[in-house]
C-alpha cells in the first residue's frame, strides 16, 4: 500500500515528490485490505481475533519496507 502511495502517478511538488496522501487515499487502501466489520461478540475471542485482524491491516498499511516485507506482517 505504501509502495502505492509513493509510485501512485499524480502531479509531483515542486520537489518532485508525489503529493502526501489525503485521508480519503487512505481509506480507499484501508477498504481494499476488506476489513471485517464488528457488531457483536458471543465468545471474548470473537473480539480479540478481530482486533487481531483490524491490528494486522493497520501494521501493513503503516510499515515501511518492500511489499514482501510488509507481507510478513499479515
């Protein structure tokens, strides 16, 4: 995702770097990784294995490294 953000074509600043990304960038990645939803819990590891999950995404979309390395993550 990262990798993404700093390929992604687009108008570069006047450093030639590609433009930051806006919270809407972000959540079109985010909603692509197709977090679960919550609505309830019946057993205390239904929670903790979506926090598990929604932690991983988080972990991927905010390492750095090449996509293999974030792979590891997840």
């Amino acid at each position: 995702i990262r990798e993404e953000f700093r390929t992604s074509s687009g108008p570069s600043d006047s450093g030639g770097n590609p433009p930051s990304v806006t919270i809407h960038t972000w959540l079109e990645h985010f909603n692509k990784q197709k977090p679960r939803s919550f609505e309830k819990a019946i057993a205390l590891v239904d929670a903790k294995n979506w926090i598990s999950h929604m932690e991983k995404i988080f972990d991927v979309m905010g390492s750095t490294g090449t996509a293999e390395e974030q792979a590891k993550n997840f």
